[in-house]
C-alpha cells in the first residue's frame, strides 16, 4: 500500500490516530470533529493488525500504467515495482472555481480548512465567510461552531428551488444521510449563524490579502469585512493517474467534470490512444476517484473491488447471476447521491470566468489570454498549453483544464467536450534528480522512450504571446 500520507486514513480521517494519541489536549479538536471522525480508528486498527501488508506511507506515486507498473518516491528514494493487480484509490479534489481575487491569500477551499484542523491542530480566527455549495459547507461550519467560532455569514449558490426538486430523487436507503445534513442544518441554524441562498457574483478584494468579499444575494451587493474566505463548490474525481496510465475518461456535463470509465467492480477501460504498455488492463478504480460517494461508499466500494480481484486470483468462487453482497452495499450507500447532485448543483463554478479572472493560477494566465489564443486558432487543449504554459505549472493542471475545455467549448457552441485533459507525462509529482539516478527496480522494457507526435504545430501569422 503506498499512501502519500505519513498515517493511514485518507482525508476522511487524516491523522486519527496521531490525534488519539495526544489526547488529552485534542480533546475538544475530537469533539468538533465528530463519532464520524472518530469512527474511523477501528478501520485503522484492522488495517494495522492485518498480516503480510506491506504498507508505505510517505510515499508518493509518480508514474502509472496500465499492466501494473508503479513509480514510487519516498524522500529520496525511488523506483518501481509491478503487481497483477492494480487498486487505484486516489479520492477527489475539490471543483477549481475561478474567481475574481481567488489566488489572494486569505482565501481557501474546506478541504484545506479541515486538513489544517486534522493535520495541523489548527483553528481559525477572525472574520469568515464560507461561500459555495454541498453538504461540506454544513459539515464544516458545525465543526467550526463546535470549536467556538462563529462564521459570519454562510453564502450558498443553492436555492430552495434545487431541493423542492430534487425531492422526486429521494430513495429510502439515501433517508439517514438526509437526515444528518438537515441536523447539521438546524444546529447552525439555531447557534444564529448567518446565511443567506442564492448569491452569485462572488469576489475577494483586497491587497496583498484578502480584506473583504463582494457577493450579490437578493439582487443586492453586500460588501462583509473578512480574513478568511473559504469556499467549496463540490467535488470531482481525482483523475491525474488514471489518465497518465492511459485509462479511458468521459467528460460528465451535469457535473462539468471527468470520471473513468468502469465496470462495476471498477476494472478501468483502456483510452483509444498510443500506450506505453501493451496486454490487458490490471487497473482497478474505486471510492472517490471513480464515482463521487463520500466515504460509506468507498469503503463499500472498496470490498467489491476486493471481491473481484479475488475472485480473478482464484482465491473466492465468481459470483454467478445477479449481483453479489457487496455490489448491493454499494447501490445503498449511493441512494442518496441522486438527491444531493439535485439539490447542490454547481454554483460558483456555473458561469466562466471574466477576461480579468486569473484561470491557471501556477503561470498566472487569465481567461483573457486563453480566449484570445482560442480566437487566433489553438483549439486543442494541448496546443494551448504550448503556447501559453497553461497547465505546466505544479498541478499540472489538474487546477486549470476544465476552466479551459469548457472555454474551448464557449468558443464553439456545441463542440464536443475535449475526451480528457491535457496529455499527461510522468514524472506527475516532482521527482528529484538524486532519486531519479539512484533509481531501483528499474525495468528495462520501461527505460525504452516512444516518441509521441504530440509537439503543437504554430499557428501561421498570430502570435498570441504579443
């Protein structure tokens, strides 16, 4: 197991055990956090009982493909290994939304705000203002209210109108999440906690830090004093290795976002493209990465990947006929999420950006210059990038490519979304040089280069760099 992580858990329950560990003194941090929270270390302490797990943590994956071949990188050390049986469990990040004064510090996404507390110990001051939309503005504002601080406004996109619809998506199994996001709702509620639906046209303002922010609700500007903005408009699959190894994605449009192409044990698809492998696919994809469903799903999804690679190894007889166990755990932990893709539809990430909003923040391009190189003639995604670096900063897009396929898109009403991002190249993390001589586990087969035609032709008589 290779966890980039120093402790098992994941983002739901990043550094559990660290935090039971300092008790007393993260008492109240446990207590804020939640028996959600905390429900996790018995998950871990099986995982750290269970015989003949070669865990890594501190590790990070750098390179992927297809036949089970792995880069890894832990401090200066690397190399790779291959197995029959690939699980790829990578999670989800949350939606980019560029906006007006999104880059300035002072601004943050609940991930981030809730990786602090976990990870950090940390606890926010001041003035702040949660913007955006999902069940986590409610789960994070609960936490904050737990620890003693009381948000000043809560600023959702959604209305009311979204839930009186999306209530024809209500299924029985989905009823108990429900139930505890309206909980979470009546207790912010009845702490006095300001929040307003509805708003739009949000902004962060300030110098060299955030100062304020600027929203529109009920067709009037509010200007709210604020130090800490934090803002979340859903989340998508984590796609970055699933692509680099060359798996199939598709461009989901109520969701303005890529998963991977599955089966229902979440054996990945080859894309139709050149590889740098050849024989069968011996990835699996599960949890977040492959189908957003929060953490009772992945887990559920987690042992019916389990199941079938099993079942492929011979280990456990083939489930004949109808769905297994598992599969069927999988529907119920789903049930709600028809429901709250209904009722919390993207918000701040529904409209483009203005020509002025900074897009790729790594290389600080604007909507402005991506759509005037679109105008003189780059309508590839990876033609783009050559001309203006976006996407070949530290997050290798993974922060800028779905701005700009949906711009390539605007450009040309009913285009056909790009089938991926930009074309990706290990190394995906940064891979020092020390690691990269000292390399072990080196396979020959994988030192043979394949030149791809990939580089972007110039675009004859524009320069848009001018």
């Amino acid at each position: 197991m290779l966890d980039m992580q120093p402790l098992p858990g994941g983002q739901i329950f990043r550094s559990l055990e660290a935090n039971m560990q300092a008790r007393p003194r993260t008492d109240a941090l446990l207590s804020a956090l939640g028996p959600a929270y905390r429900a996790g270390l018995a998950l871990i302490e099986r995982f750290r009982a269970a015989p003949g797990i070669d865990f890594r943590p501190g590790t990070t994956v750098w390179d992927l493909r297809a036949d089970g071949t792995v880069g890894w990188l832990r401090g200066n050390a690397a190399g790779y290994l291959r197995a029959p049986h690939v699980v790829l469990a990578s999670g989800a990040m949350e939606r980019p939304t560029p906006f007006p004064g999104w880059t300035l510090p002072g601004v943050m996404t609940a991930g981030a705000v809730q990786t602090l507390m976990k990870a950090g110990r940390l606890k926010p001051e001041g003035r702040i203002v949660l913007a955006g939309t999902g069940p986590l503005i409610f789960l994070l504002a609960d936490q904050l209210r737990r620890l003693g601080v009381k948000p000043a406004l809560i600023a959702r996109t959604d209305r009311l109108g979204d839930k009186l619809a999306a209530l024809k998506r209500v299924r029985p199994a989905g009823i108990p999440a429900l139930a505890k996001g309206v909980g979470w709702l009546a207790r912010l509620r009845l702490a006095g906690i300001p929040m307003r639906t509805g708003i739009s046209g949000l902004q962060a303002l300030g110098g060299e830090h955030l100062e304020s922010v600027r929203l529109l609700a009920g067709g009037k500007n509010m200007d709210i004093p604020c130090d800490l903005l934090v803002v979340h408009d859903g989340i998508v699959p984590s796609t970055d290795l699933a692509h680099a190894a060359g798996l199939a994605l598709e461009w989901k449009r109520d969701d303005a976002s890529w998963r991977p192409r599955t089966a229902r044990d979440g054996r990945a698809r080859m894309a139709p493209c050149p590889s740098f492998t050849t024989g069968p696919c011996r990835i699996r994809i599960t949890g977040d990465a492959r189908r957003i469903g929060g953490a009772d799903a992945a887990a559920a999804h987690g042992r019916h990947a389990a199941r079938a690679i099993l079942a492929d190894l011979g280990r456990i007889a083939r489930k004949q006929g109808g769905p297994d166990r598992t599969e069927a755990e999988v529907r119920r932990t789903l049930a709600a999420r028809p429901f709250l893709d209904a009722a919390f539809p993207p918000g701040l990430a529904a409209r483009l950006p203005d020509d002025a909003t900074i897009v790729c923040r790594c290389e600080e391009i604007t909507a402005g210059s991506l759509r005037v190189a679109i105008r003189n003639g780059a309508a590839d995604m990876n033609l783009i990038r050559g001309l203006l670096r976006c996407g070949m900063g530290p997050c290798q897009g993974r922060s800028c490519a779905t701005t700009l396929a949906r711009l390539l898109a605007e450009a040309e009403p009913g285009r056909p979304m790009p089938p991926s991002p930009f074309r990706a190249r290990p190394p995906l993390r940064p891979l020092p040089l020390g690691a990269l001589a000292g390399m072990t586990g080196l396979d020959p087969a994988l030192a043979q280069v394949e030149s791809l035609d990939d580089k972007p032709e110039e675009i004859a008589g524009d320069d848009v760099h001018a």
